[in-house]
C-alpha cells in the first residue's frame, strides 16, 4: 500500500488517498479521506490520516481482519506492531522502540477519526472502538453518553504516555549563522522574516504584497483557503503584528534585486526553478532548509525558528497574553502550556525582575 497525492477535478483542492498493491484506491479509507477535503482540512492534516490508515490497513492485512471487523485488543496489538523494532520484540519500559509514543499517537489518532466518520455513517463496530467524540472546547465525551449517563463509561482510548519535552530552540549565534549562509535575497529574507516575527511556514508562504504595510511596518496575517502552494495560516481571524524597519528594507531589497518584473500576488514564488513564477510551497522550503543544515551543521527547522522568537520574547519579559497575540495563538493558555520551559537562570532573572535579589547565581 501506499498514499497517492491527489488534485480534485472540480476544485483543484488537493487532498490524498491510500491505494493497495495494485494501485486502486482503498473504499473505505478514500470516501473518509475525501471527506475531509470536502469541508476543507489542510492537505498536511488529510495526509497525516492517510498516512495513518495506511499503516492500519496493512496492519490488518497482515492479521487477515476487514476494518469492520476490528476490536479493542486489535489496536492495542497495533500500537504494539508500531513500537516494535522487529517481529516478535517486545517493547519494555525503558527500552528503544522503533516509533516514539507522540508519533504512536499521532497515528492513533487518525484511525479514530476514520472510526468517528464510520459511527456517524451508521457502521456499529465503528461505536465500540471510538471512546471519545470531540465536543466544544476540545472536551471529549463517550458514544451515546444520553443513554449511558450515570453509569461507568471509558475515559480514554488507546494512548501512549507522552513526557513533556520543551521545544527546542536556536541560540542568537545559529540564527545568525543559518541567515549569513544563505545566497539568495529571498532565502535570506524568508529565514529572517520567520526569526523576527515568529510565523508559521504556511503563514510565510501565503503572504501577498498587500499583506505588508511597509509604511506602517505592520504585516497582515490573512487566513485564505484557496493559496494555489497549498500554505496554511491556522488562524480563523485577521492578525496585525508589527515588524522592523530592517525588515521592510529586506523586503525592498528582495524585490528591487531578485523579484524584479513577475507578475504576482505572493510574496515568495520560485525564481531559479520551474515553474518560474509560481508561489513558493512547502517542500521547497525543506528543500532549502536542508541544504543550509548541510551547509552549516546546525540541526533545525522551520519551526524552531517560532519556538525561538516565543523563547526570547518571554525571556525578555513580555506578558504572556502579548506573545500569545503576537503568536496568532486564540488563547494564551496554548502559548504558557507550549512554552512552560524556561530554565532556572530565566526563572533566577524573573525573581531579580520581581525585586528578589538575594536569589544569586552559584558560583
């Protein structure tokens, strides 16, 4: 099996599918699939599912079983088959499996959702496997909880322990270095845009010129569903975040220099490739992030430049309710629960901040 990107013949929306030994289109997984083009997931999040049925079709292959005919235990052996490093190896605690428990989950989490799709469309063993549906505010409720109210229910479906990992974040000198080590205006005024404001890659690869409002140094985020490379704001509202004047005098450069004469809406298109012109998507920008990761040695991505600017602005000491706006986070409780990583010297500098001083560095 494998999964097939493909482009919808009315729409142009672009979406993926899970096709057998022979090049056909799994049913059941391409009418989910094709489900959530219709009320428009991100391509990356329909892919991420297919890539998870993927996985759980060639699982239940294996085991000769039909998705319909799916239990319990028969996902618990399936987290068992993702995390073990060979057949017949038992994962202990402690012990190096083959995936880590966040991409175990991640996994689970697209066959729940095809068994949520399938329980809604009626199929009864789809009820029994899916122990949480979403509600409002991301709580979750068992199936049939009107019936089942006051009586013992599952709390939660298969799910592996995740530790809490902060997220990485680059030093002042790497950011330095991985900008000086591009070529290119545009590469280097994309890598530094993402360092300066904190945007998301598809955020980036949106942006039109009527987004940047040079003489106010402000830069719009615009959520947009038809961006033709596919690029993803995740905001549902407008967002206005201010920029330096370092910056709009990149963004100049960029375009006097190397934009030149094209004739188009975005800001960020392919100058050196095929088709010339066209808007920038994103595995150019993993294509440009690797070549500057074997140029510089330093391991990174596009979003640990994010995580850096979080990083620093907290540090600085900026309220957490300002970078969660300048974040286009709808909550600051997402922006404090991601960024709960500050090391004992921040939290040294916040008492001394606070008038604590006698709290001194050790020697």
């Amino acid at each position: 099996m494998r999964v097939e990107r493909v482009v919808m013949p009315t729409t142009d929306a672009v979406s993926w599918t899970v096709v057998d030994d022979e090049g056909l289109p799994l049913a059941s997984a391409e009418a989910f699939l094709a489900h959530l083009t219709a009320l428009e997931r991100s391509p990356e999040t329909i892919r991420a599912h297919a890539v998870s049925l993927k996985l759980w079709f060639e699982f239940l292959g294996q085991t000769q079983l039909s998705w319909d005919e799916a239990s319990p235990e028969d996902l618990s052996r399936f987290v068992a088959a993702l995390r073990s490093p060979a057949e017949n190896v038992v994962v202990l605690d402690g012990g190096t499996a083959r995936r880590a428990p966040a991409t175990v989950n991640r996994y689970l989490a697209g066959v729940f959702a095809f068994y949520d799709h399938q329980a809604r469309c009626g199929v009864e063993v789809a009820e029994g496997l899916v122990v949480w549906r979403r509600v409002q505010r991301g709580s979750y409720r068992p199936f049939l909880h009107h019936v089942s109210a006051g009586r013992p229910v599952p709390t939660r479906p298969v799910k592996l322990r995740v530790p809490r990992r902060p997220p990485r974040a680059l030093q002042a000198k790497e950011v330095a270095v991985i900008i000086d080590a591009c070529d290119r205006l545009r590469d280097r005024f994309l890598l530094t845009l993402l360092a300066e404001t904190g945007l998301r890659a598809g955020q980036a690869l949106g942006l039109r010129h009527a987004d940047f409002v040079s003489r106010d140094k402000e830069l719009r985020i615009v959520p947009r569903d038809d961006n033709a490379n596919g690029a993803r704001a995740k905001c549902r509202e407008t967002a206005v975040i201010p920029i330096t004047a370092s910056l709009v005098r990149l963004y100049s450069e960029y375009m006097h220099t190397e934009y030149g004469d094209l004739d188009s809406d975005y800001v960020f298109v392919n100058l050196w490739s095929e088709p010339v012109g066209a808007p920038m998507r994103y595995d150019a920008l993993r294509k440009l992030i690797a070549r500057l990761r074997a140029r510089t040695g330093i391991e990174f991505t596009a979003h640990m430049f994010r995580h850096t600017h979080a990083t620093d602005l907290l540090r600085a000491g900026v309220p957490i309710e300002v970078v969660a706006k300048l974040l286009t986070h709808r909550s600051a409780v997402t922006t404090s629960q991601t960024y709960i990583h500050l090391t004992s010297e921040d939290l040294r500098a916040e008492l001394a901040r606070a008038g604590f001083g006698r709290i001194e560095a050790a020697p």
